[in-house]
C-alpha cells in the first residue's frame, strides 16, 4: 500500500520540486487521517516516513491491561499479547508496536488517501506557483502561444499557463499559435482554482520596463523614467532626468545612431516613441510635451490645472493628433488639461468703439469716458455692471449690446 500511494505522487514530487520536508508532512497528516478515519482517534498514533526509500511505518502508543479488560483496541493491548512483542511486559505500562496498515486499512480508505494526498500535493504546487510569480510582478517574460480565443491568449512560460487578456492586448497587433512574444507579468490573481498569471504588452510598464533592459543608465539608476503616457499600438510619450549632469538623458535613451530607441521600437511593432527632457518648470514641461509642435505661447488658467496652447494654424492638426491622442497624451505627461487654440482666433484684434458706425455719438462718448476702448470689453461686462457704471437704464444698455452683437453678426 505504501508503494501504491507514494509513486501516485513521485512523478509529481520529482517534477514540481516539491521540498522533501513539505512532502513528508503532508505524508503525515495523510496517514493519520487514515488512522482516525479507522479509529476515531490519532493522538496516541505516530508516522515515519523516510522519503528517499518510501518506507512508511505507523506506531501506536497502547496502555497494557489485563486480557479480559480491553475496551478500546486502538489504545489499549491486552498483556498476553503484549508479552508476545515483549516478555517483561506488565500492567498498567505502555507499549509502542507498530501498526501493520496494509492489513489494518481496507481499500476504500486507501484509496481516499491517494486522492487526498495528491489534492495535497497540488495545493502544494499552487502555493508555489503563485509565490514564484506575484514576485515576478513587473517582469517582462517569454513566452510562446499556444491557444487563441476571442477572450485571451494563453501563452507557455517555463511549462507555466499564462493569460493574456484581450484588455492587455495591443489593438494593432496580430498574434499567431507558436508565436514567441515578451511581455509583462502584470498581476497574480489567486482564488479556489489554479493561480491565473496576467501578463500585458499595452500596459505603460511594459514600454519602462523595455527601456530599462535597452538602457543600462536607466537600470543603473543614472536616467530615470519620471513619466510616461502611451495609448498602445499608437504613440508613447516619455520623459526621462538624470541624476548626473554629464549625461544627456534623452541621448542616452535614444543610443549612439539610434540604436537603443529603435530597438524598442521594433519590440513595440513601430509604436511611435517620443522623448522629452523632464522639468520642474511647468511652462517648459508642457511645451516639450506637445512635441513635435512647438506652442506659439501658453496660457495658464487660473483655479484649475488647465492650460491654453496658441498653435499655429497650419499646425493645429499635428498639435491635437489623430482623433485628439496627441493633446491627450501630452496632458497625461504634464499632469496639466491642454486646450489647444488656433493663433488666429487667440490674436484676433479687437474691435475699436471708434470703428461701431451704428453707435451714436453719445453713447460712443459714453462709453469711452467711463474706459471702455473695445466692442470685446463692453460685451464682456454684465448688464448691471454697463447700467451702474454708465448711469444709463437697461433698455439703453440692451440698446448698446444689441448694436454690437449685430456687428460681429454681419463681420462673421
């Protein structure tokens, strides 16, 4: 029996490396289940069992009593049996004989055994499994594919069955069975099953973690990654300092003749990289983040993180990015809302009281006395405001902003 349940799990052992401390213990506490399953009790029981030769024996600790008084076998032995193990056996003294299990267990609960000694075995090798990977957590891996469905992609990785979902997948890739792909250990998920492993290529971790295999002053801790923004499959948006100001960070990133960049690049499937100095200066910051667009003037709003870009005309459409992913990543990168704004519609030039020829003289003189110079500024005063500073009463000041607003009307 000993031989029938410990090769059901040798093969298992040898192959999941399973410590041999780990694996007599769970022999244990299998082998006394089996003694309380037959006795009721296990407390007086013991197990030894030496891995490396698959020898088992269980011994029982009995209390001798006379022939005619055994009540319970599994912890009492009558005395002329027990002087059949030992002649100077006596009363009232306790005994240790070994318990011949082969006779003693019947099939049914041998085979109970076997199952949950393997069970063991296999939550032994999920523990395992899971603590290997959570500290794997970050790190890109290999791994080839092996199944494809509208829901994920299961990649082999060391004989491990990794996940890739179809939310960790990159939109303009195409993946193919038996495909060997990098990517990054994402997260461990760990419930009553098998440990599911993420990984992801569209995460932005995977771009840093990219950079710095690529990039030994990154890995050394020279450049650092400050931030990064990416939409995968499209454009990434990285900006990079360094703690040593004879190294040039977007330099050391990009390597000698573009080497290092386009080797990322390549991994990345020709993902668009753009790389950018990091600063404190939040006007600088958001100038280099706009890149390859450079801003004719910015505009920081007040309460709130927002900011005004004046871009040229022609150059608007670059600024803003196919369907908006350059002022998106730019904004990401910057930690400021961007607002991009032609320079013809900012430098419009104001319009002149001077110049409103259907605004009578009194109220043109009205009006310039009290320091209005331009249309804009009237049409930017509230009503009360126009009533109270002008002395006029509002049928007047409707009069004003009508004349005005029909200006602008007919200009546009």
């Amino acid at each position: 029996m000993k031989h029938e349940i410990v090769d059901a799990v040798s093969l298992l052992l040898r192959e999941k490396g399973i410590e041999k401390e780990a694996f007599e213990n769970i022999i244990e506490s299998v082998f006394l289940s089996m003694v309380k399953r037959k006795y009721g009790q296990s407390d007086n029981f013991e197990v030894i069992f030496n891995v490396d030769k698959g020898d088992i024996e269980i011994q029982c600790i009995k209390m001798i009593v006379d022939d005619d008084k055994v009540v319970d076998s599994s912890i009492e032995i009558a005395l002329s049996e027990a002087k059949t193990l030992d002649p100077y056996a006596k009363v009232g003294e306790e005994t240790m004989i070994t318990v011949d299990y082969e006779k003693e267990f019947g099939r049914r609960i041998i085979i109970s055994a076997k199952q949950h000694l393997i069970q063991c075995l296999r939550e032994i090798e999920k523990d395992r499994l899971y603590d290997e990977f959570i500290e794997r957590v970050g790190e890109i891996v290999i791994g080839d594919i092996h199944q494809i469905t509208r829901f994920d992609i299961k990649l082999n990785i060391d004989r491990t069955e990794v996940i890739m979902p179809r939310s960790e997948q990159v939109y303009s890739e195409r993946y193919r069975r038996g495909d060997s792909i990098k990517a990054i250990v994402l997260d461990v998920v760990r419930d009553n099953k098998e440990p599911e492993i993420i990984v992801s290529r569209r995460s932005v971790n995977f771009v840093k973690r990219l950079f710095e295999l690529e990039v030994p002053e990154i890995f050394d801790g020279v450049v650092e990654i400050k931030t990064i923004a990416r939409e995968a499959g499209d454009r990434t948006k990285i900006a990079v300092d360094s703690n040593d100001k004879r190294v040039d960070p977007v330099g050391a990133c990009v390597g000698m003749k573009g080497m290092r960049i386009q080797a990322i690049v390549k991994e990345l499937n020709k993902e668009k990289i753009d790389i950018i100095h990091w600063t404190t200066d939040p006007e600088l910051m958001v100038r280099r983040s706009l890149a390859p667009v450079i801003p004719l003037d910015l505009v920081f709003l007040e309460g709130g993180n927002k900011v005004l870009a004046v871009i040229q005309d022609d150059q608007i459409a670059q600024a803003i990015g196919k369907k908006g992913q350059n002022i998106r990543l730019a904004s990401q990168l910057s930690g400021y809302e961007i607002e991009p704004v032609k320079s013809s519609d900012y430098y419009q030039e104001e319009l002149n009281l001077d110049d409103v020829e259907e605004l009578e003289e009194q109220y043109l003189e009205l009006l310039k006395n009290s320091g209005y110079k331009s249309a804009e500024d009237v049409l930017n005063t509230d009503k009360e405001t126009l009533q109270e500073v002008l002395g006029i009463d509002v049928e007047t000041v409707d009069l004003i902003i009508e004349v005005l607003n029909g200006y602008f009307e007919e200009s546009e």
